[in-house]
C-alpha cells in the first residue's frame, strides 16, 4: 500500500498546506480518501492514473474533506471514464451526491455507486468508527494487500478512534490545534491515542498553522510506503 499525503493542512488552507486529501494505492487500484479542494488535481500531479481510481471515502461533509467531489465527477466525465466510481460515506453521502448533481446536472453524469460503510471494493475493504465531531463523522480503517491504514478524519479522541487505529501500520491523526478545541485533537491528544491504540506509525496532519508535534507530521506531497 502505497500512501501519498495531498493536503496536510486544516479547513483553511495555506501556502505551505492543501486541507485534507490522501491518496491510496494497492494492487487493485487507487482510492481518494476525502477531498478537499483541488485533490483530484493535486492526485493528477503526485501521478495518478485516473482509470486506476476505483473509490472515494469520505470521512464527513465538511467542505475541507468534500469540496472536490464535483471537480472529481467533471473531470471523469470529460475524459470519458467508463469504470463506475465508488462512493464511500457514512449516512447522507447519497444526499450529497444527489444536491450536487441537482445543481451542474449532467456535467457530473458519470458511471458511479454510492455505498455506506463497511465496503469492499477490488480488495481493498474500508470500516467505519464512530468520530467525535460531526453527527455524520466517522474514522476510517482501510485495509488491502495486507496492511491497515487507520485516518482519523476530524475528531477529538474518542473510543472509536481508538479502535479504528489498534495495531494499524500508519496511522493518520489530525492534530488541528495547540490548545483544546471541541471535535479536534490536540499533539497531547494524538499522543495518547497512539499510546493506547499501538500503531505501527503515526502521522500527524489536518496541522494548524500554531502546531508544533513531537510526533512526526505530514508534508503535502510525502509518500509513505506502509
């Protein structure tokens, strides 16, 4: 599995970070896990096939982790993608998608399937945890080729967190702030998650600018072989 940080920056981005998008690569495909705007593009240029993407998961609604879902649609369909694109939510994502389209009608018109989660998709199996953030947020626990990938999406520390990064190879926690804040963690936070759940590797990101980790933090453009 091959992981490729596309944003590592919080809702607002900066010159030096993209909001939320990763890129997921194993033997029978690529995924986009959340999409902020400009991943798909951002995507294009890390080197991904667009035939090879099979899914989108998203981890919940918020534009920093949704906003690229139309530009993501436009651009299949103006390269004539005939593979129906998978896409992964918890409850609502068909609501999402179903808005989106009411408004660019058949501009998005693309072969695609929306699923909730748990789903399996070419070998690749993605479970959900409950989040602490959002009603609909979840945490994400992406497996394929044998290994675990665990994203936090956006949440304060919370049981299923802790669940959904137990044992993983990486881990990725946001870390949106230096002090405490409702729904986000804290680089004390991320600590004690990853002393509880004992993940292979952790990586810090979804980084606000005052952020400081002494555990090892995302870069736009890092690529992790997990």
């Amino acid at each position: 599995m091959l992981v490729t940080v596309l944003g590592s920056g919080g809702a607002l981005p900066t010159q030096r970070r993209a909001s939320s998008g990763y890129l997921v690569e194993w033997s029978g495909g690529a995924l986009l896990l959340d999409l902020a705007a400009g991943t798909y593009g951002r995507a294009l240029k890390a080197g991904l096939d667009p035939r090879r993407l099979r899914a989108v998961a998203l981890s919940h609604f918020h534009p920093d982790h949704t906003a690229d879902l139309a530009g993501l649609f436009w651009g299949r369909r103006q390269a004539k993608i005939e593979e129906p694109l998978v896409v992964a939510g918890p409850p609502g994502t068909d609501a999402l998608v179903a808005r989106q389209r009411a408004v660019y009608g058949d501009w998005l018109d693309i072969a695609h399937e929306v699923r909730a989660y748990t789903c399996a998709i070419a070998w690749l199996t993605v479970a959900a945890f409950p989040a602490r953030h959002r009603e609909e947020a979840v945490c994400l626990r992406v497996t394929a080729d044998g290994k675990t990938l665990a994203y936090s999406g956006d949440t304060a520390d919370c049981p299923g967190l802790r669940e959904a990064a137990a044992g993983a190879d990486l881990a990725i926690l946001e870390c949106s702030s230096r002090e405490a804040k409702e729904g986000h963690m804290t680089p004390e936070d991320c600590e004690a998650v990853a002393a509880a759940a004992r993940p292979r590797r952790v990586l810090l990101s979804h980084l606000g600018p005052d952020v400081s980790p002494r555990l090892p933090a995302a870069e736009d453009g890092l690529v992790i072989c997990v």
